[in-house]
C-alpha cells in the first residue's frame, strides 16, 4: 500500500428520505481534529472469520483477529491497535502494529508483517504533520528509505473499521475521509452503504461487515 497516495472515502449510510429533501454537504473529516464519538472506542479484543458462499457451500477465506489498547507511549496516553490475519486458504500471516493520538485517530506509526513461504516482509511508517517516511530504526524494514510529503494528512487505511466506529452513524450521514490508497497502488472512493463497506458500487470486491463477528466476502 503506497501510504500517502490520498483516496477519499465516502460515508453514505440509509438512503434520502424524499427526493424533494435537501441534501447536506458530506462531513470533512480531518486528521487532527476530536472525534466527538472517540470514546466509543473501548478496549477489547474481536474475531472475524470472513468465508465465501457459493450455493450451499461455505468456504473460510480468513480469520482476523483485531485488538484496541488504550497504552502509554513516550509518556502519553495513547491509541494501539494489533492486528492478526490468518488465510484459510494458503499457509500466509500478517501482523500490524498500529499507533495513534487519543481522541483524533490521527496515526503516529503503522508497522506490517507479512509472512508467506517462510519469508516475512517487513514494512514500517512514521506520520508527521506533513511527511510520511520509513522507520529508520525498525529491523529489516522494507520501506525504510520511504519518504514522501503529504501535504494533506491522511488516515490509516489499515484501521478504518475502528475509526468508522468514532464517527456519528446515522441515517442519511455522509462524510468524506483521506485515506491512503489501495493495495493496488491507486486511489479509489470507498464508500460505506448501511452496514457494510464498499458497497453496491463495487461489485465482487470484499465486503466487510462493520458489525458482528461474521465477515462473508
């Protein structure tokens, strides 16, 4: 995932009430800025399994294991979340530690390990009020010479089903988030349709369920 590359990521919950209403401007949400539903989020950890259905047939893709933190860093309160993918499929992990200010989501670092074959790619990122760069410090870091300016702060993409959950959900929301771009190296609008993302507009592609424990793709 090319960290800075912006996407912008359109929250559209419930459908218009009349076609005669008037349609509010989406909600700009900037990195930096208090989420009033930031205590929402709570510690504790949640388990996804995420399988395909084809007919009769159940097939596991995935198990995701997703933990929130409230843990102290450099002396401050801050937000952690360690993840843990596990394919159903083929014999491949991935763990991402991410970290992030109290009340603003707005990430500090995000660290991803992605072991496959026996080979484990290491990739690690610092965001600074207008940079993202590589962990200097961080062992056998791939994108340890990484920098790029980013002129507009973004999200991290990795977590946007917790961030979601700090957002004020309700029918007729809408709002428009920067998040980086997609695995596929390209920036993409996301949207969030009800209950799931991605949505009518993108046919085939995963759709994570933002509530409950059971993901089907």
């Amino acid at each position: 995932m090319h960290i800075v590359a912006r996407a912008l990521l359109g929250v559209a919950l419930g459908l218009a009430v009349g076609a005669a209403s008037a349609q509010a401007a989406p909600v700009e949400v900037k990195v930096g800025q208090p989420l009033a539903r930031f205590g929402k989020i709570k510690p504790g950890v949640h388990r996804y399994l995420r399988y395909k259905q084809a007919g009769g047939t159940w097939t596991p893709a995935d198990i995701w294991t997703r933990e929130i933190r409230i843990e102290t860093q450099d002396g401050q309160p801050r937000l952690h979340i360690v993840q843990h993918w596990d394919s159903g499929t083929t014999p491949a992990a991935k763990t991402m530690n991410s970290w992030f200010e109290v009340g603003t989501f707005a990430p500090i670092t995000h660290v991803r390990r992605f072991t496959k074959d026996g080979q484990t790619k290491v990739e690690g990122y610092a965001f600074t009020a207008d940079r993202v760069v590589g962990l200097v410090d961080l062992p056998d870091n791939a994108a340890k010479t990484y920098d790029v300016a980013a002129p507009v702060r973004t999200f991290n993409f990795e977590t946007d089903t917790e961030l979601l959950q700090a957002l004020p959900l309700k029918d007729g929301f809408e709002a428009s988030i920067n998040f980086p771009a997609s695995r596929r190296g390209r920036p993409r609008a996301l949207p969030v349709q009800g209950d799931r993302l991605g949505g009518a507009d993108h046919p085939g592609r995963r759709q994570d369920r933002l509530l409950g424990d059971d993901h089907r793709l």
